[in-house]
C-alpha cells in the first residue's frame, strides 16, 4: 500500500497566523467605531433636514404655514420633532438613538414656514438673526453637525469639531 503524502498546517503555522489577525482587527475596530459613530449622525442630521425641507416644500404647495416643533417643548430636540399643519400632524419623527444630541440656539421649540417657504419665526429673541442654528453632537466626542435654517427656509449643514 502506498501512502500518499499528506500536507497541512503545524500548530505554530496557525498560532502565527491567528496572531496577524489579531493584531490586524485591533487596528480596524477603532476606525470602525469611528465610521459607525460619522454614520450615525449623518443620518440623524439628513433626517432633520428632510423634514424642513418637506415642510417648506408642503407649506407652498398647500399654500398655508407648516410647523415643525420640538416634542419637548424646549429647544432640545434630541427627544424628536413633529410636522404639523393646521393642528394635524403630517410627520412624526422618534427620538434619537445612541445618546446624540440636538439643540437650536436660543429658544427655538418651533420653526414655521409660510406659503412662500419662508423660515418665518426665526427672530425669536432681539439678538438673533436670519437664521437659526441646531447643533447635533455625537455622545462621547467633540464632533458633530451645525445644521442652519436661513430665513429663506434653506437648510444648510457643516461638520464641526467643537460640541460642548
């Protein structure tokens, strides 16, 4: 009977290459963790900008105001928001997961679009101006996003590194 030569791996074959990946997922969790979080809030501040954007959009097709209102009642909107038109609301969204925040400057708790599409509440307090600002941070850093709404009832959105 001939044998045939049977080839695998030694145990010390194995140990080193169960060690390279080891040593290789140790360096891509963190970068993960770092996209998930990037991810994370990208998508929360797409959402905010989807509802104005709806919301102006439906203000001048049904040519009357369309409101969107902190379910807080406070200018910390993290809790969620809702789209309302003539006391029915057209768009509820839930709060946000994963511990971020989101605060307008001052005391914003509502924002109204008229039948134009005009941001038309922005002046709430004497120092504000055209605009109003909310800033979405992410839980645990100093990175975020600054989403502003103009008095033309455009929604603008930049990165920052300096949440509170």
């Amino acid at each position: 009977m001939l044998m045939k030569n049977l080839r695998g791996f030694t145990l010390i074959e194995l140990m080193i290459t169960i060690a390279i990946a080891a040593i290789l997922l140790s360096i891509a969790v963190p970068s993960f963790t770092a996209m998930f979080r990037n991810n994370r809030i990208t998508t929360q501040a797409n959402e905010f900008i989807t509802t104005v954007n709806l919301a102006r959009s439906e203000a001048i097709r049904r040519g009357t105001s369309i409101t969107i209102s902190s379910t807080s009642g406070t200018n910390a909107w993290e809790g969620g928001w809702s789209m309302t038109s003539n006391g029915s609301t057209l768009r509820q969204t839930a709060a946000l997961p994963g511990g971020n925040t989101l605060t307008a400057s001052g005391a914003a708790s509502t924002f109204t679009f008229d039948s134009l599409g005009r941001a038309s509440n922005l002046n709430q307090d004497a120092s504000a101006s055209d605009e109003r600002t909310l800033t979405l941070c992410n839980s645990g850093t100093t990175t975020g996003r600054e989403i502003k709404i103009l008095f033309t009832g455009r929604p603008t959105i930049k990165t920052i590194t300096t949440c509170p």
